[in-house]
C-alpha cells in the first residue's frame, strides 16, 4: 500500500536517460533534461525541418533518430526524406560543378 502511490508517481520515463520520472516533473532528475513541453525546439517536426533545409542538411538524421517526439513511421519517413533531399543536393551541385568546369574550359580555348 505505502508503496502504490510512490510507483503510479514515477511511471513515466525520461526520453533521454530512461530513468524514472514523475508525470508532474520538468527536468529529469538523473540527467537534467527537460520533459513535456521543455524538450528542446530542435527535436519537433519544425525544428527538424528547419535545421535540415537551413543549416545541417543529413546531419539533422541523429536530431531524428534522438528526438522523443517523433513516432516510430515519423523517424522513418523523414530518414527518406533527407536522404533523397541530401541525394538530389549532391546530384545538383555536381551539376553546377560540371557546368562551371565547362565554362572555364571554353574560356581557356578562347571560345
Ligand atoms: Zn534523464
């Protein structure tokens, strides 16, 4: 009986260290990180996003693979998606290179 209450209370689990903590905390007491609403900004949807297309291009996969916010299919389906954006952002600027290349062969002939 004296133990119930104490067990309820720390049901949930920190998303960063696994440690037990209760659903009224707001930073893990084991690693200090933030729970609910204080996970950082850059472990949502927007944040991910954002950091991929604005700043870190593929290396936003380990904020994917760490975020708790993000369900199982989510980490999935955005794993393809910067995938296939970091491909297409490789095949594009060996494009670019290609043609620049060109362009200076041509001024080199004097064409
Ligand atoms: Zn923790």
């Amino acid at each position: 009986m004296n133990g119930l209450p104490e067990v309820s209370e720390r049901s949930a689990k920190c998303w960063r260290c696994n440690a037990a903590v209760s659903p009224q905390d707001r930073y893990c007491h084991n690693c200090g990180a933030g729970q609910g609403s204080l996970i950082p900004w850059y472990y949502s949807h927007l944040g991910i996003i954002l950091l991929t297309v604005l700043a870190i291009g593929p290396f936003s996969l380990y904020l994917v693979w760490k975020s708790p916010k993000l369900s199982a299919v989510a980490r999935r389906v955005y794993t393809v998606l910067i995938l296939a954006y970091t491909a297409l952002l490789a095949v594009l600027c060996w494009n670019a290179y290609r043609l620049m290349m060109q362009m200076l062969s041509g001024y080199e002939l004097g064409a």
